[in-house]
C-alpha cells in the first residue's frame, strides 16, 4: 500500500510555513521531505531541521546525478526534493508532503500524476506586502523582487487541486488538515479493510 503524496506552494509571505507547522505538530504520521537549498540560513533555521544547506556546486553534482525528484531556482538559489527519501516513504505507506514552488510541484505532478497539490492564496497583494514587511527579514528591493514573482506565481494555482485563502489562519489550518485527512479514504488505502467488510456480506454477487 502506497502512501499519499502532497504538494504544498505559496507565495512567499503567504503563510504556508506557519500552516505547515501546525499540520505536522497535529499529524504525526506525516512525513516533512527537507528540501537541499544553496541559501544562507536565516535566523533561527537549523541545517537538517528547516533544510539541508549546501553549495551550488554539490548541489549541481546531485542533481545531475538524477538524485532530484524535482529541483527549481528560486530568487537567485536552487531548491531541490531529493528523490530516494519520497520513493522510499510512500512505498512503504506513509505520507510524505512536500514544500516546494510552482516550478517544483510541475516537475513532481508529472513523475508523479496522483500527487495531491495544494496552493495558498494571500487575501490580496496588498496583505501580502505587508506580511513581508512585517518579518523584517529582508530589504525593501528583496521584498518588492519577491512580489514580481509572487504575480508570476499566483498565475498557475489552477494547475493545483486545492486552494487555501489563508484569511483566518484557524480557518486555514482546519481546511489544510482536511484535506490531508481526507486521503486516507481513498479506496487504494484501505483496500485490505474493504475486502474484510465485502467477504462479510458473502462477497460481491
């Protein structure tokens, strides 16, 4: 039995991370797949923890290795999923889910089509400069190079099959947490469970 597969992207700014850490702290079973990135750490973040910081060159020598399930650059650095930690997680039933850009989510829909993909929305673009703003993390001409992009970004959230507006964060961490939860239904996770129940009525006629 397979596990399932997630995709979650956003503008940065969005919110996603916060949603993230309240999705895993409440589902246990899900397993976070740390991305390699050639980026500073910012304050706060843990090599191994948030992610695996390395150079560009290693980083060039796994991906042209095929060590990649997907890989994109990103504002300037290159972000990539390995692909032997996904494989080897949900081939042996546990849910993996991914953060990972647009560019990213693209490649991986296309290895692989059932993956579930979720998109976060700001409320507007106005909130969302302000939410950039706010983190007082970065400069005035980094934050304005992160709204360019965020524009292109927005453009392909109908190639996802979810959409979170992270309004109300309470709200959004509910509607995140349902959709996960909703995947253990399907019928291919539960095909053992099903065929119990079926056998109990004598079979199918």
């Amino acid at each position: 039995m397979r596990g399932n597969l997630y995709i979650i992207s956003a503008p940065s700014g969005s919110g996603k991370t916060t949603l993230l850490q309240h999705l895993l702290r409440n589902l246990k079973d899900l397993k976070f797949s740390i991305s390699h990135t050639t980026r500073s750490p910012r304050q706060g973040e843990r090599d191994g923890v948030d992610y695996y910081f390395t150079n560009r060159e290693a980083f060039s020598t796994m991906a042209g290795l095929g060590e990649f399930l997907e890989w994109a650059e990103f504002n300037g650095q290159l972000y990539g999923t390995t692909r032997a930690f996904v494989e080897e997680q949900i081939s042996g039933g546990k849910d993996v889910i991914l953060d990972i850009d647009v560019q990213g989510a693209k490649q991986v829909k296309e290895k692989i089509p059932d993956a579930t993909a979720i998109f976060v929305l700001p409320p507007s673009f106005q909130e969302l400069k302000r939410r950039l703003k706010a983190r007082m993390l970065e400069s005035d001409d980094v934050i304005m190079r992160r709204l360019e992009i965020a524009k292109d970004e927005i453009r392909f959230y109908c190639d996802y099959d979810y959409i979170i507006i992270n309004d109300v964060l309470e709200h959004s961490i509910q509607l995140l947490e349902s959709i996960v939860r909703s995947g253990t239904a399907v019928p291919r996770r539960q095909q053992s469970r099903i065929e119990e129940i079926i056998a109990s009525f004598g079979g199918l006629a």
